[in-house]
C-alpha cells in the first residue's frame, strides 16, 4: 500500500471533504509520477466527495482538474461537457 493509499484509507468515509482533499493530492502526484492516464482516477474521485460533502468548491477543484487532464489528453468535447457541467452546477 503507497503513503497515498495509506492517507486515504485511515480517513474515515464519512469525511469527504478531507478525502477529498487528499484525492486532489494523490491526483497531483499521480500526475507526476505516471502522467494523465495515472491521475484519471483521482478527480473523478474528487468529485463524488464533494458532491457527497454538498461542497461545491470540492466539486469544482474535482471538475477544473480533470478538465486540465482532458486539455492535456486532447479532449476538447469531454472539456467542455465538464465546463458546462460544472457551470450548472454552481448556479
């Protein structure tokens, strides 16, 4: 189990927002260790966290992340599902 795992796992699940916050830390260190295809995982993860912590900051750091990921792959259209997605749901 890497340090990353190891953080994770001994935050309990009710927590979000701080397992969200090591998620976008895990997500940055995937990012340079493997590259985009190693951070993929996390800020999706991110997301999920703070929608289930209804904190939309935690939600959009999640979302702004894994945009710069999709720019870096490419992936124009899924960068701008995010964008909009993300627009709606600050409003």
């Amino acid at each position: 189990m890497t340090c990353t795992a190891a953080a994770l796992a001994r935050i309990p699940s009710e927590h979000h927002y701080e397992r969200g916050l090591v998620l976008s830390g895990i997500g940055g260190l995937r990012l340079q260790q493997d590259g985009v295809d190693g951070a993929m995982e996390a800020f999706p993860a991110m997301i999920d966290e703070g929608i289930a912590a209804a904190n939309i900051g935690l939600e959009m750091m999640g979302i702004a992340g894994l945009g710069l990921l999709g720019l870096q792959r490419g992936e124009l259209r899924r960068v701008e599902e995010l964008a909009t997605r993300g627009i709606a749901r600050a409003r």
